[in-house]
C-alpha cells in the first residue's frame, strides 16, 4: 500500500491530531484524544492506579466534554486502559467502543467488577469519615455503572478494517500481551491524502508462555510506543523457570506457602500454563493450589472460549478445565477463608497483581510474618504500591491500618512479564520502514529516557517524551 504523505496543509486546518491525556511520564491511565475531521475519538480510557493522591485524580473532571466524544478505541481490557469507561458513559458518552472481540467479554466481567471494587472503598471510606463526622464520598461508579456501559461495546476480529467516524478507520493487530490485546492501527484519509498512526498499546514479549509474539507492523507516520521496561531486558524464559523451580523447591524444604500476587487476567493464565506444563518436573504434586479470585476464575473462562487466539494447551481438551489435577478455584469468600487454616505446602494464586486490593491481602496479612513462606512477585509494581514496597525490601507492610513484619522471603521473577523489555521495544520499532516520528507512552521516566536513547542512537528515530496535554498534528 502507498502512503500520500501531506506535505503542505497550507492554512487548512488541521484534521488530524492526537492529545496526549494519561499515561504521560507514568505507566497508569492511559487516554488519548484523537482529532480526525469534526469528530473526536479517545483512545483508552483508563483508571490511574498507584498512590492514593495518584488515584484521586481519577475522581477529576475527564479533560474534555465526555459527551463530545464520538467513540472510543480500545486496546485491552487491562483496567489502566479500559477503568474509566463507565465513567465516562455516566457522564455523557453517547457513541460506540470499539475493540477486539474477546476484549469485549473481557470487559464484561472486569468493569462490573471495578464498579463493586469502587463502591465497597467509598463504604469502607464512609464508615470512617461518619466517625470523625466527616462528609460522605461517592463511588468512582458503581457495578450497575459498569453494567449500563457494555451494551456500547463493539468487538472487532484481528486484521479487520473498521471505520470509527467518517474517515477515520481501525484496525486491531495481535499484540501478544493479554488474550485480546490489540496494536492500533489508526488511519485517516480526507481529500489530502492517507496517514497512519500506529499505537503499540501494550506489547508481549518474544517468548510469553501463552500468547503469541506482537504482530509486526511494517507501514506508519506516527508511533505512539509503550515503554514500561524500556530500560530493563527480562531474563530468559529458561532462567526464569530454573529460578521458579527453584523456589518451589525451597519453600517445600522450608514447609511454608507460596503467595503469587497476580493479575486476574493474563499473569494467571500464564502460570496456570506453566504450573501444567512443568508440574511434574517442579514437584507440583506435593503442592495444594488455590487459585483464589473469582475474576481471574472467569477470566479464565474468557480465555477458555477463545482457545483460537493464543497457545490453548493447558487446558482439558473436554471440560476446559485447567489441566491441573491438585487446583482449587474458591469463588466464594467462606472458601477462600478456608484457605487460611494452610500453614504449608498451599500455593495461593490472588488478585490484585500489584497488591492494592483483592484477596491477596488478606492472604499476605496471614502469611507474610512467617519466614518459612515465600512470595514470589511475577508482575510489574507500580510506585506506591504494596507490591512495590515489597519488591523494593520493605521491612514491614501496613494492612488495614496495622503494621506487619514483613519475615516471608520475597522473590521478583522477572522474565514472566506480559510486557516487552527494551530489546522487544526496539525490535518491534525496528520493522517500520519509514522511521517514523515516535512518542513514549506508559512508562516511568527512567525507562523513557533509557528507551530515547536506544531509539536515537541504534534506529536513528526522532523520538519525543509524550507530555501531558501535549497535542501532535499529523499531517
Ligand atoms: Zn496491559
Ligand atoms: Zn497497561
């Protein structure tokens, strides 16, 4: 396909731009505003995590009209791309969502779920401000939010050309980073021609477990490149599941349990894959496994009844059960209560992946004083969270307003990452002909700085920081 390039506008207007509205200089809360003509489309529509004065900001105005947004774009339905959804329905949004059909079933358990994670934070909230006679606060959005929003979705096959608004159409590549996740392909043709604007969204890696590796994209004018490990390469999957092995292998000498913090959706699968894969070799047997979230239980689910779009081999060809033998999935909270009589020989698989809420923290709370147990981190931490404290060597954790000695041994496995590391980065930049112009997104500023610099010196890029409400125009 050739590409008319615009190379004078004149005093036309400018018909085609993207703002820069989350995610700048941080991993969380990715939004975007794309200008293509009259109309206006976001790209994402995620939840800032992290720091609590982080996640206020989610509470703050959206930095344009809701209701004057056409559609949204959707790359995943990780909750820092897909969280604010709701919102921004409840405000106004009247248009379609238009994303990667396993991302719609996706978001049909994750976004109802949020909307109860927000109300049960602002009753808990409540329930001390009515103590100290303080006013009440609103949930971000409530499940029956979430719920309102869905019939909006519009799920979308891979490597299919679908038109947003007029003149402006999309295209989802596979991305190899969740069951679902889409490289964007944004083109806009008017009278002056055709330009492309390539998001990354997130990127797996070369060699994930499960998914398979990003699609390559050869044709673009513009890069909006992710860069979460920009300044770090992850180990090798082999050394990784030397290093996993190993510290199943300790922690049954030691007699203690395993907590693994996970994202619902991805990261759990992953283990899930490898803890059949490698059960034998790794001693698994001798273990109970609990994979105790109902999210990722569904999740699971979701990837089960998409067995097309990624490596499905760990699943019972005829129930679609994972194929391990000594696995517990507790939906329900007597269940997973039930856990906490495990004082060895339990691996626990829970939500949240960063530790900022869900089950795992009650499972840290029981387990982290003991030194015979073992956590073992297998995600990014985003600074501020209890996961990160962990990661960084925290001494001790507070959990609901007690402070706990933190005696578990702590373990980052690295090379499990559902992102690419800064040689995927630079590889996946690398098949663009044309050396387009590239702006970094969704990293801290480390990683971007780090990532500049690859991208200047070894790919001769021109490569721009994105800032926050930084407008480009392509043309
Ligand atoms: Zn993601
Ligand atoms: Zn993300």
């Amino acid at each position: 396909m050739t590409i008319r390039r615009c190379s004078d506008t004149g005093n036309r207007p400018v018909t085609f731009s993207i703002t820069f509205l989350g995610a700048t200089e941080q991993v969380t809360g990715s939004l975007y505003q794309i200008n293509a003509g009259d109309h206006v489309v976001l790209l994402e529509c995620g939840m800032i995590q992290g720091r609590g004065e982080d996640e206020a900001r989610n509470h703050k105005a959206f930095p344009l009209d809701p209701k004057a947004v056409d559609a949204v774009v959707l790359s995943h339905a990780h909750i820092d791309h897909s969280g604010r959804i709701p919102l921004l329905v409840r405000q106004g949004f009247g248009g379609n969502i238009y994303t990667q059909h396993a991302t719609v079933e996706l978001c049909e358990i994750m976004l109802p779920d949020s909307g109860f994670l927000h109300e049960r934070d602002a009753e808990w909230q409540n329930k001390k401000r009515r103590q100290r006679g303080e006013s009440y606060v609103m949930p971000l959005y409530t499940k029956a939010d979430a719920e309102a929003c869905l019939s909006r979705f519009r799920g979308v096959d891979y490597d299919h050309e679908q038109e947003v608004v007029p003149g402006l159409s999309v295209r989802f590549l596979d991305a190899g980073h969740i069951l679902g996740a889409a490289v964007v392909e944004l083109t806009y043709r008017d009278g002056s021609g055709e330009r492309r604007l390539v998001f990354s969204g997130d990127l797996g890696t070369r060699d994930s477990p499960v998914m398979r590796p990003p699609a390559i994209v050869n044709e673009a004018d513009y890069v909006v490149l992710e860069s979460t490990y920009g300044d770090r390469l992850h180990r090798n999957l082999a050394d990784t599941l030397a290093e996993f092995r190993q510290v199943i292998k300790a922690a049954r000498e030691e007699g203690g349990n395993i907590l693994i913090p996970s994202f619902a959706v991805g990261r759990t699968q992953d283990l899930l894959y490898l803890f059949s894969k490698h059960w034998q070799e790794w001693g698994l047997n001798h273990w109970n496994i609990f994979l105790d979230s109902p999210m990722a239980i569904q999740a699971t689910e979701v990837y089960a009844k998409n067995r097309d779009l990624y490596d499905a081999r760990f699943f019972e060809t005829d129930t679609f059960r994972p194929r391990l033998p000594n696995l517990r999935m507790t939906r329900s909270p007597e269940e997973s209560m039930s856990i906490n009589r495990e004082t060895a020989g339990a691996i626990i698989i829970a939500a949240s992946g960063m530790c900022t809420g869900g089950r795992i923290r009650h499972h840290l709370k029981n387990n982290i004083g003991r030194a015979e147990n073992h956590v073992v981190i297998v995600g990014f931490q985003a600074a501020g969270t209890l996961g990160r404290r962990l990661v960084d060597g925290a001494k001790t954790v507070t959990l609901w307003g007690d402070e706990y000695a933190v005696k578990a041994r702590v373990h980052t496995i690295g090379g499990l990452s559902a992102h690419a590391d800064q040689k995927d980065l630079l590889d996946w930049y690398s098949n663009f002909r044309s050396r387009p112009p590239v702006y970094l997104v969704h990293g801290e500023t480390a990683a971007q700085e780090a990532l500049a610099l690859k991208l200047r010196h070894q790919n001769k890029a021109v490569v721009s920081i994105a800032k926050f409400g930084q407008r480009v125009e392509l043309h």
